[in-house]
C-alpha cells in the first residue's frame, strides 16, 4: 500500500489508532515483565494487565472474569466450539451458511469427532431464515453458533432473536462479532448470548489479539496446557501491552444497544452516510448490483457488490482488487481469508447466486480514517477499473 491509497478494506483489518500505538509504546517500557512474577516488575504488569481488564469489562458492559483473551477471532471461536464440546458426547451443532471460516474449520473438527453440524440456510441475502428455528433447535442440537455481522456481504444476523429461542431451548449460543464490534460497544451482561467472539484488529487496535466473552454459567476445557493463565483457560503469558491496546482502541467506540434486527440507525451516522453515498454513485455505474441486504439489515460501513462486463459475462472479483490497487484504491474480493485464494465464494453459493458470478464479488469496507475528498474520487477510478479488468480477462 502507498500512503495515496484510499484505504477501503476495514473488514479485512484497520490501522491502530495513534492512541492504540501510544498505550502500546508506553506499556511496553514500563510494564514489560510477566504478569505472573512476584517481584516488582512483575507486578507492574499484572497492575496494568488487570486495568485494562477493568477497563474492556466496562467498556463491554461485562464483569472482568468474562474476558478471555486470546491470539485473535479465530482462536476465540476455536476455545467457544471446541472448548465446550469435544469432551461432550456428540449432538448436533447448528452453523449458519455463511459463517468465517474460523467457525467453519472448528465445526470440521467437531464433525471428526462424530458431532453432526448442520448449517443453517440463508435467503438471497445472506439472511438467515428464521423459519427454520423451531426445527434446528429441536434435540438433539447442543450448540448454535451465528455470525452477528457477516463479514462478505455485511449481513446483520438477528442474533438477539436466536440468543433468546437457545436460551429458552437450553442451548447454547455463540457469536461471532468481529465485524459488528466495530460499531459500537455492547452490553454483553444484558445480551442473551453465552459466548462471543472478537479481535482488536478490525477495531482499529492491534494485530495479535481478540478476546472470548463468556457467561459464568458456561463451562468451558481448555485447548492448551501450560502455566493456568486467564483462570486456567488459555494458558500462555498474557500480552499485556495489547491488551492495553484493546482497551484504548474500545474506549474511542460509540455505545449501542443492538435492537433484534440491526446496528441502530443513530450508530456510525458519518460512515453510514458516506457508505450509502458511495454505494448510490457505484450502483449508476452499468454493470454494478448490490449483493446482500439492504442498508436496514448491513454493517453501516460495508458495501458488497456483484460485477458485469459490458458483453454481460461476470467480471473477475480479483482482477477488479488487482486494477483498484494500481488506482491508489485498497479494497478486497470476499473475505480476506479467502481473497487470496482462486474458489467459488461459499457464502455466495448459500446465497445462491448463480455459479458463474461467484467470483465477480467485491467488498469495500469504510472506515473512520476516510474523508470526503478520498471518497469523492473512488466512482471514476471504479468505473476505469471496471473497463480495465474486462479488457485483461
Ligand atoms: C467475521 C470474522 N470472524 C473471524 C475472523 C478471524 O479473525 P482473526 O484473523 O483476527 O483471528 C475474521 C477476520 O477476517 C472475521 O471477519
């Protein structure tokens, strides 16, 4: 990326606020010993790990014993699935279709150990189909784990719906909110969710860092031995400079209160706005559709689009990246896990779009870092990429 670039990728990862890097510098000089010595430096450490244990609690609306923490989303998912169930005797968990593959590749190992794991369908938006409840939580299902905000296509799941009809089915209930925590933070001991997961990169914190939310009454067994840490949990030496990074980087967040279907329309009034700008002026280009739901059910900064060529063949999601980049445009085909890879978008095919435009997918996700002027310049250089990307197939 060049310092020109218009950087239009928050989904797959955002720049850590000066803040994030400040508390991160200033931990790392004073507060560099393990938090588990008993000597001075030591205890240094465990002050400022235990503060800003205090400080995401707050900020979360949690008590501080429901903080795991962790590498990332993707190990938060792995400890919610794995540590729940694969000392059970196997069920039924439920996934959504369109779930990351962190929770996909967790439920592939639970399905090894003879758990049956049944998705649960989506409509043509990526929504999934609530008329299916009353059967994917009839017996034998244990677990139901659901994206809160879809990564691909910025679907916002109605989790709140779920979370209640598992609570009063004694089921378990997972999120994964890395894509939703974002936008503002939650109320986690007011939420009828059991265990979430999230990582600090997409919020503009650091790389390295996520945490796992769980309510007291869930028993979890951890996935590595070692020295006890984070209540014998997560073993490992805990990162206390990103965990007080993580603290800073929620402390910049806006509060909501998620209601049943969406992101409230007060959360992110100036990324929403540039959002629904931006999408209005890409859609009059020829060749552009909206892939996913409309703006009532979307992450406020996502815009996932489906692309023609002007003979009316699908254009390549990955050429567009490709020819946006040599424009000072960063944004990505898919999810980032999968951007780098040449295969038919899953999601897509849950969605059921038609096999030939799966790979004609793009994502732009905005962030609090663009302005006005940055964006006011993305249709034209879309539109030449467009033109570009037909002509290299
Ligand atoms: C919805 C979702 N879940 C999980 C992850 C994995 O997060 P991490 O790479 O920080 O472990 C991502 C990252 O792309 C994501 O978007």
């Amino acid at each position: 990326m060049t310092a020109a670039d218009i950087y239009l990728d928050a989904a797959a990862t955002t720049p850590p606020l000066p803040g994030v890097i400040e508390a991160i510098q200033r931990v790392q000089q004073t507060a560099w010993g393990n938090p588990s010595s008993l000597h001075h430096s030591g205890l240094l450490a465990a002050e400022a790990l235990e503060r800003s244990r205090l400080s995401i609690a707050q900020h979360l609306g949690a008590t501080p014993t429901d903080l795991i923490c962790t590498s990332g989303a993707t190990e938060s998912v792995h400890l919610a699935l794995l540590g729940c169930l694969n000392k059970q005797p196997p069920g039924r968990l439920v996934i959504s279709a369109v779930e990351h593959t962190a929770v996909t590749a967790a439920a592939g190992q639970l399905n090894a150990l003879g758990w049956q794991v049944e998705c649960w369908p989506v409509d043509h938006q990526g929504m999934v189909r609530l008329d299916q409840l009353e059967r994917l939580l009839a017996p034998p299902t244990q677990m139901v784990s659901v994206i809160w905000g879809q990564s691909e296509v910025g679907a916002i799941q109605p989790v709140m719906a779920i979370g209640r009809a598992c609570r009063d089915s004694g089921i378990l209930f997972h999120t994964d909110a890395t894509q939703l925590l974002p936008h503002g933070r939650i109320s986690w001991n007011q939420l009828p969710i059991d265990l979430l997961s999230m990582s600090a990169h997409k919020l503009q914190g650091p790389r390295g860092i996520g945490l796992l939310l769980k309510k007291k009454h869930v028993e979890i067994t951890p996935l590595q031995g070692g020295g006890g840490q984070e209540q014998g949990l997560r073993a490992g030496t805990e990162p206390v400079a990103l965990m007080t990074g993580l603290a800073a980087a929620l402390q910049t967040l806006p509060s909501f209160e998620p209601c049943s279907k969406s992101v409230p329309p007060g959360a992110c009034p100036r990324i929403r706005g540039q959002r629904d700008r931006l999408l209005s002026q890409l859609l009059g280009l020829p060749g552009v559709d909206l892939c996913g739901p409309s703006a009532d059910h979307r992450l406020p900064n996502h815009i996932s689009l489906l692309l023609t060529g002007r003979q009316g063949q699908p254009l390549s999601g990955r050429q567009m990246v490709r020819e946006l980049a040599r424009r000072g445009v960063a944004v990505s085909s898919g999810s980032a896990c999968s951007s780098g890879r040449r295969t038919d978008s899953p999601v897509l095919a849950a969605m059921d779009v038609a096999p030939d435009r799966r790979q004609s997918g793009l994502r732009l996700s905005l962030g609090g870092w663009i302005d006005d002027d940055q964006l006011a310049v993305v249709p034209q250089r879309f539109a030449e990429a467009m033109v570009a990307a037909e002509t290299s197939v």
